[in-house]
C-alpha cells in the first residue's frame, strides 16, 4: 500500500472546490456512521463526500490520485464483508444521493438507473408497469441497486432468476483514473471486446464507481404461492429439493431451516408439526395461477415421497408474509442470543447441501461453538452461523471455520456465494484460488488503479 497522504486543508479545499461544499459531510458525529457497515468495525473517514453526478466522482478520482489519498465507495452500507469500510480513511464516497430511476422503458423490457436507488424501490417502480427485477437479497428495502451490482448481490429467487449479475446489461463507471467508461449494452446480446461490465460486477468497489446502470426486466408473474414442508430429517429434505428440481419444477424459491433454527423460532411457528421437525423448507413457485397450482401440488406430493411430515400451503399474502418473517428472524435472533457470531455465506453443490450441514456437529465439539444453518437450499448457498457463550473463544472458533471452508472446498463449494470476501474474508481467498489467479487480479487492480487509490485493503490481503 502507498503512504496515503492525510486530508490536509489544501486538500479539503482542492476537494471542496471540486465537488461542491455541499456535498462534503465533514462533522464528526456525522462521519460515524459511515464508518462501518452491517459486519464490520468502525474505521472514521476523513470526511463523506454525498456525490450527485458522475463528472464530481471524476474531479475527486483525480484529485486522488495527484494527492494519493484513498476513496471507498459506499452505497447504503448494509455489506456484511467490510467492502465499505474506509480502512485507510480519507474519502468515503456516498453514492446514496445518486438515487434517480431515470427510465423504466416498457416496450424494451429495461430501466436505467443511478446506484443509489433502493433496490425495493425500484421493484415497486417496475411493478407498477407489470415488470418484474427479480434480484431479492433479504436487505433489499434498505440497500442499494449499485452495492448490489459491486457484490453481485443474490437471494432466494437465485435458484429461479440468478443474481444481480444476469440482470445488469450494461453500466457507466468512473475509473480510478477518472475516466468515464461505458461497458456492456442496452440490448439483449452484445459480444464486442473483453466484457468489462462483468469484470466491474462483483469488484466490490475496487475497479470502479459505478454511476448508472442498464438493468433487464422481465414479465411480471401473475401469481405466486407458498408452501412449507416439514421433515424429521435434514437429508430427507434436501433429497426432496433434487427430486423437485430434477423432475423440471424450478420454484422461485426453496430456503431452509435446519433442526436449531427452527428451536430459536419456534414460538413464531403457526403449525404444531414444526415441535418435532428437525427441518423445514419454504417453497415458492410463480408464474400462472392454474400452473403454479398444480406445480404446488407435484411438488407437496415430492416432499411426502421424501418422508415430510406435513405439507402446508400458504396461498395468500398474510400467511406468506409471517412464513418469511420467519425465516427472517432466524438470523436477528441467534444474534440477541450469544455475545460471538460469527457469519458465514458459503456455497456447496446443492446434492452435498446435508453432507455438509450433517458434518457440522463434529466441529461443534471439536472447537467449542455452536452453528445454526439456514439458507438457499435451491442454489446450496447456506448461511452458517458459527456462535459460542464465550467470546474469548474466538481463536479457537477461527480454526472452525477454516476446518469448515476447507470442507466446502473439498466437496467442490466454494467460501462466498452473496456477501464477498471486503475485508472479512480476505484471509480466506487463498484457499480457494491460486497463487496465480491471485496474481492476475492483482495485476488486473494495477491497470486499473496503478495508485492503489480506489477501496484499497479489500480482497487481497
Ligand atoms: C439483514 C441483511 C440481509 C442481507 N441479505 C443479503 C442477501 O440475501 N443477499 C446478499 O447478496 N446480500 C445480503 N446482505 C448484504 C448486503 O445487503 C448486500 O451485499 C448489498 O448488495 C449491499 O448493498 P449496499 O448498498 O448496502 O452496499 P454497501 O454495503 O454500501 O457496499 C457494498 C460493497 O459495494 C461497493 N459499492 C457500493 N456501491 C457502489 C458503487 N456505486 N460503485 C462501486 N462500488 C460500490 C462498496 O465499496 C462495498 O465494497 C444482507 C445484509 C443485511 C444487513
């Protein structure tokens, strides 16, 4: 890392007079919050400059790189890998008021948008003109389409939809050098050059701002229904998800709980088949109203096959919504409880999803904590949350977890499928790419940011 030169005030004003007074938060109190994200510690900006427009992001790039002090881009800061925490402070880049929808184009099937909307919002915005975004990351009312695009952000719809990646046909971003690029396309296709637009998508930030976004739509579904299935087995669940998947019914969604997700939620549980069940699955199909019916009913009568004890629909939105509330609180909820939790997003192929949560136990007693596991079961990304009563634990729990990633790599997972590696998991990322692979993103980062100026410290240690 080069010595970052600190804000001093020749560089405040030279800032200033580039972005705009208004646009610099320089008040202590207020540079806090973005210091951290959802995961990470607090690492205070110098100061926050709010920009508004691509040409102020370009005037501080190259401010940046004549002075040499560090930009992090930020969008809502709800990341859980440190990608938006200014580690080295200097600026902290807030894209939050870069928040217009600038055309939802119905006969084309596309809108285009600044970074800073929120990804619920510009849901509700397509809906409206019977179109569907389909990326649903579970903090989609409270992050931002443009952090989701840096972390190529995914949900439960994966398993139907993919991830935000499928859906981004084309971007405008501002180069660490402060050149404005274009990357991608407006149309369906495109197949000219390198693809810069998929190599920015997912860079956390390190590549490039990114300022506007080409984004594909689809057909809004008419319909969309629910269903949950209870098991007195977690291998018998997961055989039901092949099984489904297998005979052509692709819900839009299929999440999991396992045995200690469903003791921490219990009270929440509306059903009494849920006291003994050692697994529950949430089913999603959209689509036709008479077709996903009858999907519903072929895939209940799998679940049956596979020894669930009960197969309850969810038909309408009441109950739909207090099945995610569910499936939400898991996560809040192992939280409260213990004063170390540690979160892991890791991804195994879907048929070695009980393989892997079954193994678990073993750790638990090898390294003294406890791990609650939900998630994907459509795409295998499972959430596993390592806890334990005694923080002081956390040395031991470190050498858990890389027994646990060392087991996802060896059954062909991989350590992140949402969440990114930022900060959290940089310690992790070779063991799972190469020495030369890692060499060749290195080298990729250099041409783009000779200066190391842009989210320096993420992803590579
Ligand atoms: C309760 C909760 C549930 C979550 N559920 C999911 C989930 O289901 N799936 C999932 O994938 N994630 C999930 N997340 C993680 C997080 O919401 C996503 O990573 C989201 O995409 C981050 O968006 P953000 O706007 O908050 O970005 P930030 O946290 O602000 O930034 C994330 C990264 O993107 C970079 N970045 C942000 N904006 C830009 C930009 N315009 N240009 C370049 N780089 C940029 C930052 O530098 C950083 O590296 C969850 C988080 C919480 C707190």
């Amino acid at each position: 890392m080069p010595a970052y030169t600190s804000i001093n005030s020749e560089i405040l004003s030279k800032i200033k007079e580039a972005v705009g007074t208004d646009a610099v938060i320089q008040d202590p109190e207020k540079l806090i919050e973005f210091g951290k994200d959802a995961a990470e510690d607090a690492h205070i900006p110098d100061l926050v400059v709010e920009a508004t427009s691509a040409r102020q992001i370009q005037k501080l790039l190259r401010l940046a790189n004549r002075h040499c002090f560090p930009v992090t881009p930020r969008g809502l800061g709800t990341g859980l890998a440190g990608g938006s925490v200014p580690l080295f402070g200097g600026v902290l880049l807030s894209l939050a008021k870069m928040n217009r929808i600038l055309a939802i184009e119905q006969d084309n099937l596309i809108a285009v948008v600044e970074p800073g909307v929120v990804t619920l919002d510009l849901q509700n915005a397509v809906k409206e003109k019977g179109l569907f975004y389909p990326p649903d990351p579970a903090s989609l009312d409270t992050c931002s389409i443009g952090g989701n695009a840096a972390t190529n952000a995914g949900g439960p719809a994966c398993v139907k939809y993919g991830t935000t990646r499928d859906y981004i046909l084309g971007l405008e971003a501002v180069l660490p050098s402060g050149e404005i690029i274009k990357a991608g396309v407006r149309t369906r296709k495109g197949v000219v050059g390198y693809d810069l637009r998929h190599l920015l998508l997912g860079s956390e930030g390190t590549l490039g701002v990114l300022t506007k976004l080409i984004l594909k739509l689809i057909p809004l579904p008419q319909a969309i229904t629910t269903m949950v299935a209870f098991f007195p087995k977690l291998t018998s669940a997961m055989e039901s998800v092949t099984a489904m998947l297998i005979r052509g019914h692709v819900p839009c969604a299929v999440e999991f709980l396992d045995d200690r997700c469903l003791e921490i939620t219990k009270d929440m549980l509306p059903f009494k088949e849920a006291q003994s069940a050692k697994a529950m699955l949430i089913i999603e199909t959209d689509g036709v109203q008479d077709v996903i019916e009858r999907q519903m009913e072929a895939i209940g009568e799998i679940c049956l096959e596979c020894s669930a004890t009960d197969v309850i629909m969810a038909p309408d939105s009441l109950k739909r919504a207090r099945i995610w509330e569910i499936r939400r609180a898991v996560s809040l909820r192992i939280e409260e409880r213990f004063p170390l939790f540690l979160h892991e997003d890791v991804v195994v192929p879907i048929g070695k999803i009980a393989e892997l949560v079954g193994g678990l136990r073993g750790l638990e007693e090898m390294y003294g904590m406890n791990v609650y596991s939900y998630g994907h079961a459509g795409d295998g990304n499972i959430h596993v949350n390592i806890t334990a009563e005694d923080p002081k634990n956390r040395d031991r729990i470190e050498e858990g977890i890389k027994d646990l990633l060392r087991k996802v790599l060896s059954i062909g997972g991989t350590i992140s499928g949402e969440h990114g590696i930022g900060i959290a998991k940089k310690r992790f990322l070779s063991m799972e790419l190469s020495a030369e692979s890692i060499r060749i993103q290195k080298a990729i980062k250099d041409i783009f940011d000779p200066n190391q100026i842009l989210n320096p410290g993420k992803i590579f240690e």
